[in-house]
C-alpha cells in the first residue's frame, strides 16, 4: 500500500467550501479509481490560516497512476478547488506503508 501526501492553505472561511468540494467532486472520483482505499483531510488553524493534508491510500503506485496518469508526483487539482486556495503544494510525495495496525475499540455496556 501507498499513502499520497498532498498539502495546501486556504483561509477559515473558505475551508468549509473546500471540505464541501472535496466531498462532492474529490471522493465520487476516488472512489471511481481502482486501488483507492481510503482518504483523509487533516487540519490545522490559527483562527485565520487553515493549513490542510489532504492524505489517500492506495493499493500501489500503480493504483495511483490510473489516478493521475504518468506524472504521478503531480499535485491533481480542479479549477473549483484552485479557487478555494490561498497556496498548494505542485508536486506530492509518496509513501508505502511498512507497518499499519487497526484498532476497533469494542462497545461496552454500563
């Protein structure tokens, strides 16, 4: 498996417009993709700034290129989003997953 890093700013309120976005034209695509397994935005703000990690998980890089085409450490980004941005990181990075572990706490009851 392959995690795609992807990083971005934008402001406080336009953040909210970017989260929508994503879930509305970034996920359908995604999810149309072979190979994709998973995504999350992570965030951080100072009440002005919103920076943003935009991570995917992938099956392989292989997976990735159906995704982006040949250049696969180039940033895919619509004309939507680029609206929405303050700056954007051009190039993304790769990483493969060495070690994962999932945890699903069981439900108890009082």
């Amino acid at each position: 498996m392959v995690v795609r890093f992807w990083s971005a700013h934008t402001t406080e309120l336009r953040y909210p417009q970017y989260l929508r976005h994503f879930n509305q034209r970034v996920l359908p695509l995604l999810r149309s993709k072979e190979g994709f397994l998973e995504a999350r935005v992570l965030a951080q703000s100072d009440g002005v700034v919103v920076r943003f990690i935009v991570e995917t998980l992938w099956y392989s890089l292989a997976s990735i290129e159906n995704f982006t085409g040949p250049d696969r450490e180039s940033a895919v980004i619509n004309e939507e989003a680029l609206d929405l941005l303050t700056s954007y990181d051009h190039r993304v990075q790769h990483y493969e997953v060495t070690l994962r572990e999932e945890h699903c706490e069981a439900a108890t009851s009082a």
